[in-house]
C-alpha cells in the first residue's frame, strides 16, 4: 500500500523557517536539508508504521508519530505525523534545541 504525504501548514511553515535560516549560513547547507527532508517523506510514503511514536503522543492524546531524519552536519530533524487510513498528515517539523510540541502547536483540525 502506498500512502499519500500532505505537509500541512503550520509544518509548511517550520520547513520555511528552518531552510531560511539555515541558507543564511550555507545555501548548500539549505539545499541538503531539503533533500533529506524529502527523502525522510518518500519513506512515509511507503511505510508510516516503521516509525516511532513521538514523545509527545501521549501528553495530546494522539498516536503522533515521528520520523527523524539528519543533516550531514549530524543535527538531528523529526517530522511529527498523523496516519489516517491512506494519508499521511504531517503536523510539524522540529530541530533537536527546539522544544516539544504541545497540543497548542497543533491545528485543531489538523488532529481530528
């Protein structure tokens, strides 16, 4: 089976941010992260299962799940998605300094 992946929003924007700031240092720096970024999506794509359950999970009430995903600077990245049935919704995107993600952060209707 194969799954449809939809960047929703306010994960849209964290993209947004964080390849902005990183191009301010290194436009091949930017350009990389996308591409891993991407490739971290083409594996949800196939499988969202293989993925642990996010530390947030159990505080919003959701199986949130999280993909990571590094750069060749070796910081660390998640996406943090939803499954529902065929689609897999991603909610947002985090660095490892920033904070967990609270039910606030998260659209009302983008968790059900």
């Amino acid at each position: 089976m194969s799954y449809q992946v939809r960047v929703l929003a306010r994960a849209r924007q964290d993209v947004d941010d964080i390849v902005s700031w990183i191009a301010t240092r290194s436009s091949t720096g930017a350009e990389r992260w996308v591409s891993q970024f991407e490739k971290a999506l083409v594996g949800l794509e196939r499988n969202p299962w293989v993925a642990s359950l996010a530390p947030e999970s159990e505080a919003i009430g959701e199986e949130i799940r999280q993909i990571l995903f590094r750069t060749r600077a070796g910081r660390t990245y998640r996406a943090l998605f939803l499954v529902f049935e065929n689609e897999v919704r991603i909610l947002r995107v985090r660095g490892s300094g920033q904070a967990p993600v609270t039910r606030d952060d998260l659209g009302r209707s983008d968790i059900g």
